[in-house]
C-alpha cells in the first residue's frame, strides 16, 4: 500500500543580493529596487508584507548610509524569499552598534526629534529582527523577518505580458 503524502506548502527560496554605494542615493535605489523584486515574486506593490519591507530596507539601509558608512566601502542588501515570509538582510561594513534596543530605547522618541525612530519601526513592522557579525568582519548584518499571510503563494497572478481575449 503506498503511503499518503500530506500536502505541503514549497521550499523555494528566492535570493536578491546587490551592494549599493553608502549614501542617500544608494539607499533610495536599494528600496526601489526591493520593492520591484517583491513584485516580481508575486508579492504586489502596495500590499501589508510589501509596505513593511518597504519600511525595513529604508530604515536599515539609512542607517547604514549614516551611522556605518565606512569612506570607500559600500553597503548590501540580501533579499530572500523563504517558506512563510520574507528575510531582509542589510549588511555594513563599520562593527559596534546597533545593538537590540531594550524596553528604554524603545519608548516614543520626543515628537519634535528628527532621528530616533528607525530601529523601532524595525522592531513593530518585522515579526522577528537580529543584529549580527559579519563574516568576514568587519561590519554588522541586520536581519529582519516578515511574515506572508498564509497561501500567499497559490494566489494567481495575472501574466503583465498575456494578452487579454
């Protein structure tokens, strides 16, 4: 008798990995170029998961334009696409801070403040988020998690390229 396979949701895993020069330009190019990714995954512009990542690349990838800009070295993005969700990596090469923020860095910054804020968005928006070594050091890799809503993945999506009958 053979044996019943239960259905399960695929394994693919998608990668989008790109360096980017460390200033404003570079990070405004990083989130454009994620956000056109998404959508190439299926995951649509617009949508909660492709807002949140959205929020995620340009908060980290700020951060490290100005708190790990290292003169002459750039900064990377790493997106991938894993069973359930989405994995943002963006990775600096300057070692030290940010550290996890703890319950005091996490209060509401001062409403007039103009910085303050990034590292908590990251911790609202993402469904789990780590700071890391970077391998080769130096430098430290962000990484945050975003949960896609389940069956994301059998949601048919027209082809932009058909023609309609």
């Amino acid at each position: 008798m053979p044996a019943r396979t239960t259905p399960r949701d695929p394994v693919t895993v998608r990668t989008f990995v790109r360096r980017f020069g460390a200033t404003p330009r570079g990070a405004r190019l990083a989130r454009h170029l994620v956000l056109r990714r998404l959508d190439a995954w299926r995951i649509p512009h617009g949508s909660a998961p492709s807002d949140a990542v959205a929020v995620i690349v340009a908060e980290l990838a700020a951060n490290a334009v100005t708190h790990g800009r290292v003169p002459g070295r750039d900064f990377e993005v790493r997106l991938s696409l894993v069973t359930g969700g989405v994995r943002v990596e963006v990775t600096d090469t300057r070692s030290g801070p940010p550290l996890p923020p703890g319950p005091r860095d996490l209060r509401p910054p001062d409403p007039l403040a103009e910085r303050g804020r990034g590292l908590a968005l990251v911790d609202a928006l993402a469904a789990r988020w780590e700071v890391c070594e970077r391998v080769p050091p130096p430098g430290k890799t962000i990484r945050a998690e975003i949960d896609l809503p389940p069956g994301w993945h059998r949601r048919r999506v027209p082809d932009r390229d058909a023609v309609p009958e």
